[in-house]
C-alpha cells in the first residue's frame, strides 16, 4: 500500500490529490474585507490567510473560485471621520499619508462625542450627504480610501494574495433601492419607530434594520444586496462567508432572510 500510494505521488507530483470534481462550478469567497480609513486588523489578516487557502484547496479540485474583497468603504463611520476632520485636523487633506492619522480622528470624534450628543447627528448629516453625492463628502472619501488601498495593498503583496473582485460597500448603493423594493414586495418588510426593518421574532432573532429614520441605509441592506448581485453576476454553486464568529448572528438572520426570499 505505501509503495503504491508513494508511487502515485511520485508520478503525479504536483498534481497529486487534485480532480476535475468542481469543473463548471463556481465558488465565490468573501474574504478579507478590511475597513477604510483603519487599520488592518487581525480578524482581516486570518479571513486573509484561511479565505485564501480554502481558494487554493477548491482551485485544485477544478472549481471556478473568485476571491471578493468587500472593503468597508460606505456607512455612518465616514460621516464621523469627515466631521472629525473637518473640526480638528491640524493637517490638510493631501498632508495625510497613513491610515493612522485617521484612526486618531476617528478616536477623537467617539471620545468627544460622548461630551456632545449632537456630534453623533452632525456626522449623520455628513455621511447623508455622501450618499446623495455631495462633491466636497464625495472628495473626503475618495481621498481616505485610496490612502487606505495603498496601505492594503503592501499587506495583500507580502502574502501573495489577490482577488478577482474588488466590490466594497460603496458598489452597492446604487441597487439599495431595488434590494429594498424586492424585500417589500415580498411582503417581508414593516416600519417601527420610522425605521425600515425585517421581523425576525418568530425565527427567535432580533430585527434586522434595513434603513433609519433619516433614510440612511446600513449594511444589513447593502449585504443583502451584494448577495443577490453576486448570485447574478457570477451564477455560483456556493458562497463563502470567511469571517470572525462574533458576526454569527448577523448572518444567521442575513440566510434566513435569503431563505424567505426563495433563495437556497
């Protein structure tokens, strides 16, 4: 027996173990996904390194694998960083060079937000007037996400790491209204408090909220919305969520949401 199994190593050498099993199948990997304007953390180095081999391992046995690397490119926490610069910014705009000067204004705002409660909805104005493509809210976040992509991108070539998609949150925005629709029509949606939400008590789970009482989506929204563009772009067998466990209950309620929208 180990003459014959060595034998077959030895005659098939890198190729040993692999198959066509997956031929014609496409698998897509949610992977990585670090957040602009921090820093990349550890959570985003070990969904880096597992998402990765689990592309190498599916990539040998003959599947299609597209590696997404869902940047944290949209939500409130723009807002606040564009507040925060806005008031205590020692620095221009083009003089910030590294993630960490922002870090530190994002740490600034939480800090000085809990002596002002009006903060919080200053930067709720701000990141609202980058969702409706206000130009000076539009220029900050081009600016702090390509400082942030450059960062990533030394971590991404030291590991060898690429990907075929680079959707981030941002990509979404535009199909957030459709997503939305698609949910009501369904008959899956109720208001509460002026909030836009899904019940989920009866699958004994919180709400999940889908867009706030000023109109500002969250995302839960763009999640759902990624998973049905991804479905339709790429056709896959499967999709791969390669995340912390502290995300469980997000995406148990994320499927069961799929699940009632006739999704396997």
């Amino acid at each position: 027996l180990a003459k014959e199994i060595l034998t077959t190593i030895l005659t098939t050498t890198d190729n040993y173990g692999g198959s066509q099993i997956g031929k014609g199948k496409t698998v897509v990997i949610d992977m990585s996904s670090p957040n602009i304007a921090k820093p990349f953390g550890i959570g985003h180095l070990r969904s880096t390194i597992i998402g990765n081999s689990i592309h190498h391992l599916l990539t040998f046995q003959g599947y299609k694998v597209i590696r997404i690397n869902h940047l944290g490119d949209w939500g409130t926490q723009f807002g606040k960083l564009i507040f925060a610069f806005e008031q205590w910014s020692r620095k221009k705009l083009h003089d910030i060079k590294h993630v960490n000067d922002l870090q530190a204004l994002y740490v600034k705002f939480h800090v000085e937000a809990e002596k002002h409660p009006e903060y919080d909805e200053e930067a709720r104005k701000w990141f609202k007037r980058l969702e409706d493509g206000d130009a000076k809210a539009q220029m900050y976040w081009e600016y702090f996400k390509k400082i942030s992509l450059a960062e990533f991108q030394q971590i991404y070539k030291l590991l060898g790491v690429q990907f075929e998609d680079w959707s981030g949150e941002s990509s979404y925005k535009d199909k957030l209204d459709a997503t939305i629709a698609l949910l009501n029509k369904k008959g899956l949606t109720e208001v509460s408090e002026g909030a836009l939400i899904i019940n989920l008590e009866k699958y004994h789970m919180p709400p999940a909220l889908l867009r706030k009482n000023d109109g500002a989506t969250l995302y839960f929204t763009r999640d759902i919305a990624a998973l049905l563009y991804r479905q339709k772009k790429y056709g896959f067998t499967a999709m791969l969520y390669e995340v912390g466990a502290e995300q469980k209950l997000h995406f148990q309620q994320l499927f069961k949401i799929i699940e009632l929208l006739g999704y396997s």
